[in-house]
C-alpha cells in the first residue's frame, strides 16, 4: 500500500512540474518564410556580425534578424523573410 502512495504522490509531482513550466512553442511561435519580421525588431536594424553568429552573407538587400531563438533572413526594406535558422 505504500508503495503504491508513493507512486501516486511521485506521479501528481510529475504533473505539476510539467504543468508549471512553460511550452516553447506556447511562448512565440517560430517565424516562417512568407511571414514578416515584427516592426520593432526591424526597425532595430539587422545583425552587424553575421559571421561570429555562424550565418552566412546575406544578399545585397537582405540582413539577419534575430526573433526568440529564430535568426531570419529578411528584407531590409520591406521585413519579408525569406530564411529562418532556429538555434
């Protein structure tokens, strides 16, 4: 019988644990190609040091933005993104 108290108990503690912590997903949903970066990171403007960031050259027009844990490729001038590398 204590046994399987324990068990029970073991259990319910799992499930509040899980219950409390937050689901990636459920904090901001990652960004895709097709969608657009949000105002206030692209009026921030795009990552100078690309490289140390392990991304390669964006094209002329272009620049890498960083949103929750996505970098993305985007226009500059319009916000549209075109990659998105998740870290």
């Amino acid at each position: 019988m204590a046994t399987n108290r324990r068990t029970l108990l073991a259990w319910s503690l799992a499930g509040l644990a899980l219950a409390a912590a937050p689901a990636l997903a459920q904090d901001r949903p990652l960004p895709r190609r097709g969608d657009y970066v949000p105002q206030e990171v692209l009026q921030g403007g795009p990552i100078a040091d690309y490289a140390g960031k392990r991304l390669r050259k964006p094209p002329a027009g272009y620049g890498w933005y960083q949103i929750g844990r996505a970098f993305v490729m985007a226009s500059v001038a319009t916000g549209l993104i075109v990659e998105v590398v998740i870290v």
